[in-house]
C-alpha cells in the first residue's frame, strides 16, 4: 500500500505528521509505504525528521514538487491520499487542492482535521479522519483501511462520481452564469 501527499511543506500544513505516522506503521504494518511530494518553507525540517525517525528513503520517501499536470500520474499510484494541517481550527475551513484533486482521481483520502472536508468524507464514506494529535492511533487506523480492497474500491468509485457530480467545474460554472445572470436582472433574493 502506498500513502501520498503532495503539496506544500509549509508550516500549517504539518506535513510532519506523516512522518510521525510513518514511524508508527512500521512496527505495526511495515509494508506500507508513504511518499510525500512537494516543496516549501518546511521540507528541510521534514526530511530531516524522517531521517532522524529512521524512515527516510526506508518506508517513506519525499520526492520535490512536481508540475501541476504530473499530479494525475502521482495520484493514480496510490492507494489513498492525505490532506493534513496543523491543529488549528481555523484551517477545518480550508479547501485545499490536495483534496479535490485526490476525489477526482478516486482515490480515498484521509485527513487529520475536522470541518466540512471531514463531514463530506464520512457522509459518503470516501475517506477517514484521523487523529490530529495521536500518529500511532492514525497509523493503526491507515493500516487498516489501505489493507481493506473491498472499502478502497467502493470508496475509490465513490470519491470519483463525488468530483465530478459535486465539484465539476462544468456544473460550478454553469451555477455561477446563473447566479451572475439573476443578479443582472434584478433578481437577487
């Protein structure tokens, strides 16, 4: 099983969770494997916690940014995505790219925050909330849905008819003509 993440390595992103996640799983499920894809103000700390943690380039690799059209090919190697941030509620608003981008790809998403990502996930079951503060906990968690072929295929199906039915950009502009023309016309309620 592979865990990605790409994106930024900046500071509310946290992406040192995973790290601490993936030094968890190896005791518990040491066939799963992380990749972590991204640059920012963090990346130097976060790579040298893996190596401290004794999980870099063992069970968890990061590799750097890659371009905006090499995410697909990212995405579709995985077997689940992550979108962490730091515990702070004010980022439980955040609608990260990271995150539509893996439901487009349908591919399950895991991530370590509460809001109306982590709402969306469990009403739809496309994806699971982890503990924001306990990797051994998130790690026993992953380990168990990322070994469960039948969830990740259901959820996988379900995260891609969500993208495209829900978060189409065909639909969302076809709302905001509509919008936009009720508000010429006078009829904003």
């Amino acid at each position: 099983p592979l865990i990605v993440y790409t994106g930024t390595f900046g500071l509310v992103n946290g992406v040192g969770y995973l790290v601490d996640v993936a030094a968890a799983m190896c005791g518990l499920d040491p066939d799963v494997r992380f990749l972590l894809v991204g640059a920012g103000a963090e990346a130097e700390k976060v790579t040298m916690q893996a190596q401290r943690l004794g999980v870099l380039n063992t069970t968890l690799w990061i590799w750097p940014a890659v371009a905006k059209t090499q995410v697909p090919d990212v995405l579709a190697a995985a077997t689940l995505t992550t979108s962490v941030v730091i515990p702070l509620p004010a980022m439980w608003n955040n609608s990260a790219n990271k995150f539509f981008d893996s439901l487009a790809a349908g591919k399950p998403i895991a991530i370590n925050h509460e809001g109306w990502q982590a709402d969306l996930l469990r009403q739809y079951n496309v994806g699971i909330v982890l503990p924001p503060d306990d990797p051994a906990a998130a790690a026993k968690i992953l380990s168990q849905y990322v070994n469960d072929s039948q969830w990740l295929e259901q959820a996988g199906a379900t995260a891609h008819r969500l993208a495209y039915g829900m978060f189409s950009r065909d639909q969302h502009f076809v709302q905001l003509v509509a919008v936009l023309s009720d508000a010429a016309q006078g009829r904003m309620g």
